[in-house]
C-alpha cells in the first residue's frame, strides 16, 4: 500500500477515534464540542499532528522552515478533506443497511 494512503488513514483513524471512542472529551466545553462533531475540523488537526509523528519522529527533515509550515498546513488541510470524504462515505453507508 502506498504510504501517503497509509498516513492518510491513521490520520482517519485518529479524527475517528477522537470524535467517538474517547468519551471523556465530550461535554466539557461547547466548542470543543463543536471541533468533535466536525470531521473536517478534526480531520485539519489529526493531519498536523500526523504530520508531526511521522515527519519529525522519524528524523527531523531537512527543509526550511517555511517549506516545513507549508508542507504541514498542506498535509494538514489534504487530511481534513480525506477525513471529511471518509466520514460521509461511512455514515452513508451506515445508512444503506
């Protein structure tokens, strides 16, 4: 499998599991609220974040710093429309059975 559809489902995997399996989050604060129930929102988060575990944890690259920015707000924003496509594709499957 190719590895940026790899890094594009853990970032899935992560807006997933933030927004239903960690309870704890939920009604604490409204706009938190709010950054849980939108998978476009959360999918920009997990994308940075992923970013970050793979990029960096696995050897700091060697780029400038605004080509670093750029590329993480770029993976940053490709995630949340990958995470916001997954999530209405799997909700309208949800819906089909």
């Amino acid at each position: 499998m190719d590895l940026n559809i790899m890094i594009l489902l853990f970032c899935y995997g992560l807006c997933f599991g933030i927004a239903n399996k960690i309870a704890f989050l939920h009604e604490k604060n409204d706009l938190l609220d709010q950054l849980l129930s939108c998978p476009y929102c959360l999918g920009f988060h997990s994308g940075w974040l992923v970013w970050i575990a793979v990029y960096v944890m696995n050897g700091t690259p060697t780029m400038s710093w605004s080509s670093m920015i750029a590329s993480i707000l770029m993976f940053a924003f490709s995630s949340s429309a990958f995470c916001y496509l997954a999530d209405t594709l799997g909700q309208w499957l949800e819906r089909k059975e």
